[in-house]
C-alpha cells in the first residue's frame, strides 16, 4: 500500500502543529491529538477497504502471436468484495512484446465482473511470458492506495506474421493481388502434358511452335502444356549476425523468413514441396519437404524461435549439408545480406564446387543505408570520401553479381521491403519457363 497525496497533506498541516509546540504548548498538544486520530482513520481506512486479494483476474490471449501485428487480449476482472472499486490495470507483456491501450482505469462495481480489452504487438519472435499484472485503486476514503502485482504467467509463442498469409489467401480469391505486387497470372507451361494450342506470343520459344497448325492457320502457332508439379523448392535463410540489420524496426532475418514463408504457401499451393533451412555458421534448422497448404503449419512451427546468430554465415558448411539432404533435382534459394564482395566471391566458389542439379537463386538484400550514402550529394570533404567508399563496395558487388550471373546463378537484388514480391513474382516467373 502507498500513502496518497490527500494523507500527505493531511499529515503534513497537522505536523504544523506539533512543530509550533514551542510557541503554544497547546498548539503541540493539538497536534499530537489531531496525529493520533489521523493514524485511527488511516486505519479504519485499510479495515473497511477492499483488499487486492478480493480481486479475481484471468488474462485471455492467443498462444500464438504475429510478429508486428497488433494481437487482441482480454483481462476478466471480477469484485469479490461488496464495495466499488476505481481500479488502474497495467499487464506486463514481457521482454519481446508493447501493449496499447493500457493502462485503464475502469470502475469496479460490488460482485460486478469488468472485461479490459487491450493489444499485444510483439517486436521479435521466439518463446516468451506475459508476467503479471499490476493493480493499483483507492481506499474509501482516499488516504492509501492499494498497489498488487499480480503474477499470472501465461506462456506465449511469437510467430513471423502469420495473418499475411491469410491476407494473401483473401486477395487472391479477390482477385487484388496486383496491390500487394504479385502478379498473379494463369501459367502455361512446357510440361509433358498438352493443354492447348494458341497464337504466337513475343518470347515463345521456338520448340513451342506446333508448324502443322502454323502451315494451316498461316501465322504462328504455339503449344502450351500443363505446368509440371510436384518439383521440389529448398529455401536457405541466413541467419548470421548480418541478418541482425534492421529497417524500419524489423530485421533482416524477421523479413527474410516472413518471405520465406509467403513463398512457401504459394509453392505448396502450386503442388511443390518445400523444405527450408537456416544457416549461420552451423545448420541452425532443416525442415524436411513438406506438400500441401497445410504443411505452412509445420514450416511456421520450426522457425518460429529462430534468432539471428552473432557468428558470420558459412555458405560452404550450408551447401555442403545440402548435398546431403537434397539429391534430386531442386530450385535451390539463397536468402541473405552481404557486406562486401569477398562474401559474393565466396557464394560463388561454394555453388560452382556441388555437381548436383540444383538451380541456384541467390536473393540479395541491399543496404539501405549504404545504397543512400552513395547516392548523396556530398557538402564538405568527409562527406565526399563516404561517399566514395560507399560508391566503391556498391560497384565491387555489382561485379561479384555479375559473375555470379555468368555462372548461372539467378540474382534477386531487392530492397528488403520488397522482398516478398519480388521473390514471389521470380518464382512465378520460373514456373511458367519451366526452368526447374
């Protein structure tokens, strides 16, 4: 319990009193009365008030949560006591998460039960507890306040952002992908099953061409067959302690895997199987291809704790685990953020060393700060030579991109919040090439 500011006051002019006992022996004599009948009321005050302990709580949340996304919760609070409470509630959300909409202040009526609606918006994801909460309201007659921290450990799971996918889902019955950057169109393909035949387009191939239906139509013919299923997408996420960069308070890691994870819901849809692995400088996580939409549910289950290491990532220890797991034919996808080129050069080496037939896509993400230094005009002196060094690693990268090009290796260069469009639209695009 804390003294209110009214018992303070009230304690501090009878104190007068007292000090001016010097003056007037009966003014201290006062005093002492007035003190003495303040410390019965006091009292009197905590007997006829109700006590924290009359007070039953229950928190309801989700066990699971997304990641930037605000969660809905709800405190059941309920009068034992047959006195009305003015009640001040604040939970605690624990290390990863914020709440909104708290505290509040809600009156308490006798026997009444008050339900307290509030939002969790969780900042980082992995294994947490929301703690306690805390319960602060007057006595009656408002000389202490009754203060409870309340333990109510209730374990919490923070997803990536779950709800995206579902969003995702609802556009495209909507037909409002193209607002989000997907370009979802029907995908004819070169797969061993004809569907139909059709007028030539700029980009066919020329295999494509049916020439009896060209010799007879007189124009150009092409062939479009079913996109072939049941290919095989193995996602690798880098999780080391260059993923730990942030944009606009999400990090690299927390986008990468949120787009891994979009991505996979569509490559499921579309028949594929997917499995994924996080890497830094050992195998972090390897989830086993998985078919079916259903299957997003295992993919968000395995990765849901995953933090980004304070070690740099070991491409080689990564594809070389690869070569383990995955020996049949697979679009194989690199997500990660380089600072330099030696890091591309050594991407490039690792690839170029695995003779399985994999088709290699490496998706990169840009540093925003530094694209935005290089493309400044520079004021003084110290201004032009960051410039310049920042100029210098970009063009050191753009030809470490350029020869892993030349290599074969697909490149994604995207700024990481387009990341998820981009890599949707290039597998798309791959899909309806028939490249896997």
């Amino acid at each position: 319990m804390i003294p209110s500011r009214r018992l303070i006051v009230i304690t501090a002019v009878f104190t007068l009193f007292l000090m001016a006992t010097g003056l007037m022996p009966q003014l201290g004599e006062i005093g002492l009365l007035l003190n003495l009948l303040l410390l019965i009321v006091a009292c009197v005050d905590l007997l006829i008030s109700p006590s924290p302990s009359d007070l039953e709580i229950s928190r309801e949340i989700s066990e699971v949560l997304s990641v930037g996304a605000s969660n809905p919760a709800t405190l059941h609070i309920h009068n034992k006591s047959g006195k009305r409470i003015q009640l001040s509630v604040h939970d605690d959300p624990g290390p990863l998460c914020d709440t909104d909409r708290l505290p509040q202040t809600v009156p308490l009526e006798p026997s009444k039960t008050v339900n307290i609606h509030y939002t969790v918006q969780p900042r980082k994801r992995g294994a947490s507890e929301m703690v306690a909460v805390h319960l602060r309201f007057p006595t009656q007659l408002g000389l202490w306040t009754r203060h409870q921290v309340r333990r109510i450990p209730t374990p919490i799971r923070i997803y990536p952002d779950i709800r995206a996918v579902y969003r995702f889902e609802l556009m495209a019955r909507q037909n409002r992908l193209a607002e989000i950057g997907v370009r979802m169109v029907r995908m004819p393909g070169q797969g061993r099953e004809f569907e139909r035949l059709r007028e030539y387009r700029y980009g066919d191939e020329i295999r494509q061409i049916d020439w009896k239906a060209t010799a007879r139509q007189r124009a150009l013919v092409s062939r479009e067959f079913n996109v072939e299923r049941n290919q095989n997408i193995v996602l690798m996420v880098d999780s080391g302690r260059f993923m730990r960069n942030e944009t606009d308070g999400i990090s690299y890691l927390d986008r990468a895997l949120n787009s891994a994870i979009m991505l996979s819901y569509i490559a499921l849809g579309q028949g594929d199987n997917v499995s994924l692995m996080v890497f830094s400088n050992r195998i972090e996580r390897f989830i086993r291809p998985v078919r079916g939409k259903p299957g997003i549910q295992n993919i968000l289950r395995s990765t849901y704790d995953i933090q980004a290491s304070h070690h740099t990532a070991d491409y080689s220890l990564a594809l070389e685990y690869l070569t383990t797991v995955q020996r049949k034919r697979a679009l194989v996808i690199m997500i990660t953020f380089v600072t330099d080129e030696l890091q591309l050069r050594v991407i490039g080496e690792s690839l170029r060393l695995r003779s399985l037939p994999y088709l290699p896509m490496c998706v990169l993400l840009q540093d925003v700060g530094l694209r935005t230094m290089a493309e400044r005009v520079p004021e003084n002196d110290l201004d032009a030579f960051h410039t310049a060094a920042a100029a210098q690693i970009l063009s050191g990268q753009s030809q470490e991109v350029a020869n892993l090009r030349e290599a074969g290796v697909m490149i994604v260069d995207t700024p990481p919040d387009l990341l998820t469009e981009r890599l949707i639209n290039e597998y798309l695009s791959i899909k309806m090439r028939n490249l896997m």
